[in-house]
C-alpha cells in the first residue's frame, strides 16, 4: 500500500505562483526519489474553528492562504530512502531555493494507509 507523506501550511496568498513554482520543483525531487504522485491543493474553503482547525493549526494570517499537500509514494521504504537521500545530499535542498512561506509553522507526518479506493488522479 501507498505511503503518504502530508503537510499544512499558511503562504502568503501574493506568494501563490512562487509556492506553485516551488512545488513542481520539489515534484521533479522527489519523484526522481520514487514517489508515485503528489497533490497541491491551495485552500479556498477552508473556514476557521472554534476548537482548532486548519488555519488555527497554522496560526494563518489576513493575508495567508492555507496549503495542503500531500506525496504518495509506492511504500514506507522507498520514503524512507529517498528522505534519507534527500537530507544528506546539500545539493537537493540548494536547487530548491528559499521557500515562499514560513515553515516553522508547517505542519508534516507520514501516514500508512488504511483505506485506498478509487484511482489516483492524474499529475
């Protein structure tokens, strides 16, 4: 089963094409690594809570949009080594440039799937 790695973050709602930009260059990294998919989806409903919710779980700004995205990869293993690889090559995060959002505020894990159906959507 897929293994997936998800974050959320708060960019800054002007940075949206930076972020974009941002993505498909982390894309081209990361498949190069073996991941199989990856999905960027730039918030447009995304309502505050009274408890906690998404934009509280990022401490979003008026001017902020919030980000979910999430990386699927063919299993733990193959995310495993391609972090791995990731973390200990300094050239990888150089071709990345500065990121467009703050992210000490970014929420990230990994997760096992429990339940897949359907097909995964087109790249």
């Amino acid at each position: 089963m897929p293994y997936i790695d998800g974050f959320v973050v708060a960019v800054p709602t002007d940075n949206r094409e930076a972020y974009k930009a941002f993505a498909e260059k982390a894309w081209t990294i990361v498949q190069s690594l073996g991941a199989i998919a990856v999905w960027e989806c730039w918030g447009d409903e995304v309502p505050d809570g009274k408890v906690t919710s998404f934009p509280q779980a990022v401490q979003l700004a008026e001017d902020e949009t919030v980000v979910f995205s999430w990386t699927a990869w063919p299993d733990k293993a193959t995310r495993d080594a391609g972090w791995e690889r990731m973390m200990s090559d300094p050239e990888i995060g150089q071709s990345m440039g500065e990121m467009p959002f703050d992210g000490q505020r970014m929420i990230f894990g990994g997760f096992s799937t429990l339940l897949a159906n359907g097909a995964m959507p087109p790249g």
